[in-house]
C-alpha cells in the first residue's frame, strides 16, 4: 500500500488531473457509485458518467459547478486542499501556451466509453471475433506539429472456431480530430470493408476482411494502418488488452523537427489503475524512435508516454 501511496503523491504533484484522480479512485477503493453517494452528501450532485469520463481524460471539468465538484472530491477522496484544482488551472495555463498537450480520450479498453460498443453494435460484431492475437507489431509515426500521423500494424492472429473471416481494427485519435478524414489502409492479405466512427468521441472502427476463412486453429498474418493527422498536440500512444497471451511490440518514431524531451513506458492493469512499471525509453537511430516489447500481453494497458518541455 505504502508504494500506491507514493504513486498518488506523484500524480498529484505532476499530474495530469485525470491521471492524480484515476490514482487517487484506485488508492481510496471507492467504486464511482459510492463516491457519487459521498457527493450527494455534501450537497453536491454529480453523475457517475461525469466522473468517469473526468477520471479516464475523456472530458474535463470546467464550469463553476463542475469545479465545486472537484473542491468536494478532495474532501472525499482525503486529498490536500486545493491539490486537483491546482492540476485544473496549471493544465489550462499550459495548454493556453501551447506547451503540453490536452488529456485524451482513453484509447484503449473497450469499456472505456460506450462508443466502441455502438460502433460495433452497427457491424453485428460479436464480443469475441473468434480470433486471438499470436503477435502484434505496431509502428506509430508522431509528426512535425507535434500530432499523431498515423500508425501501422503486421498482426498475426490464430482462429479458435471455423469461419472467421475479417477482423475489426480500432483507432481512436487526439483531441481535435476528424474520423471523417483518416483513412484506412488495408495492406497485407486484407482488404477493407465497412468503416464506421464516432465525431464526438474521436474514434474510428475499420473492418479488415481476410482474404480466406479460416479454420479452427489456423494462423493468418496481415497488415494494415491509419493515415491520421488531424488532431492535436499527441502526448501518448496505449494500447489495450483484453485477453492475454502472444508478443506485443510498440514503436513511436518521431519527425527530426520535433524531438520529446522524455519518453517513459507504462502499464496498467485496467483503465482505472495507476500507472506502474514506469521505465525511461531512449530515442535511438536515424528515425528517432523508442519502442517496448511485451513476450507474453496480459489483460490490461501498455503505452508510451512522452514530455515536449
């Protein structure tokens, strides 16, 4: 427990918000339910919806009602005075000088908004596509402006019934971005079908159709990516995992003309846990990249992370 709190210590000195919250919601144990009843009490009303999206970075509070809230959460949550809000107005004070990037939408878990959920609801999409993941590359190109241009992947996935066919492919983008103009690009013994997105949420599901039906237990590689651009200042690249196993391999290039000052790997067990397992990556060869590798992926997150000042 002493090593979370630690944890929560340095969140709510460095931040960002939604990370010191989401920190602060694991270290306390308080599931949103409860600490919407805690509000209530202190006559504050707040949705639980609200709250998770503040926890997950998806939205931030911002008007005067939304910022009492904050002020009663660290009561609730036992937090220094002030501590959340000091995070709220440093984060805008940065954001208006254009120094680091604004939180964005959790890209990774599926549970984290009911975006993901719809959007695949529309292509009658079961939960489980019949596939598992043998191994996974993933290149990410972060450009000039600071945005993320687009990312490729070679996956390599095993059937585990007859029949499959296709694979759904999710990409969520920065704050600002349009789904409506990134583009996908089936490459590898694949072919695009239907492409579905969500404005609002930032996000884009593509399905990838084989080039053969599979049978149980067969493995089949393919290749495809997301032409993006379109968002803003990028500040980090997770990926989710809902089931373990296969080898995981992520790279982030950046453009020459904008180099971070400090790239760090991370995972979480579940999009409501703290950030562990932080190690400082190095930008190395003629491309300017750092990469993780994952023998053996466990349910949860891993990503990069990196500072521009």
């Amino acid at each position: 427990m002493r090593h979370t709190e630690r944890e929560l210590a340095q969140a709510l000195d460095s931040g960002p918000f939604h990370l010191a919250l989401r920190t602060a919601l694991a270290v306390r144990g308080l599931p949103l339910q409860r600490v919407q009843r805690h509000l209530a009490h202190r006559g504050v009303k707040l949705g639980v919806t609200s709250l998770s999206y503040w926890q997950q970075g998806a939205r931030r509070p911002r008007r005067a009602e939304s910022l009492r809230a904050v002020r009663a959460l660290e009561g609730v949550l036992a937090l220094p005075d002030g501590s959340l809000l000091r995070l709220l107005r440093s984060e805008d004070a940065s954001a208006a000088d254009g120094k680091r990037p604004a939180a964005r939408p959790y890209r990774s878990l599926l549970e984290s908004s009911g975006a993901v959920e719809r959007l695949l609801a529309t292509m009658e999409s079961p939960v489980d596509g019949g596939l598992h993941t043998v191994g996974h590359q993933e290149r990410v190109r972060v450009g000039a402006r600071r945005e993320l241009a687009g990312r490729a992947s070679q996956h390599v996935v095993r059937a585990h019934r007859d029949g499959v066919d296709r694979y759904l492919a999710v990409h969520r983008g920065d704050p600002g971005c349009d789904p409506s103009r990134i583009s996908v690009e089936a490459r590898e013994n694949c072919r695009t079908g239907r492409v579905r997105w969500d404005r609002e949420a930032g996000l884009l599901v593509a399905e990838l159709l084989f080039d053969t039906r599979l049978r149980s237990g067969e493995t089949y590689l393919f290749g495809y990516g997301f032409e993006d651009g379109t968002g803003g200042v990028s500040g980090e690249y997770v990926r989710g995992f809902t089931y373990g196993g296969g080898q995981y391999v992520l790279q982030v290039g950046f453009d020459e003309r904008a180099l971070p000052v400090r790239c760090r790997r991370f995972a979480q067990s579940s999009a409501g846990a703290a950030r562990a397992d932080r190690r400082d990556l190095t930008l190395a060869g003629r491309h300017r990249t750092v990469h993780v590798v994952e023998e053996g992926v466990r349910p949860g997150l891993v990503g990069v992370d990196w500072d521009w000042e």
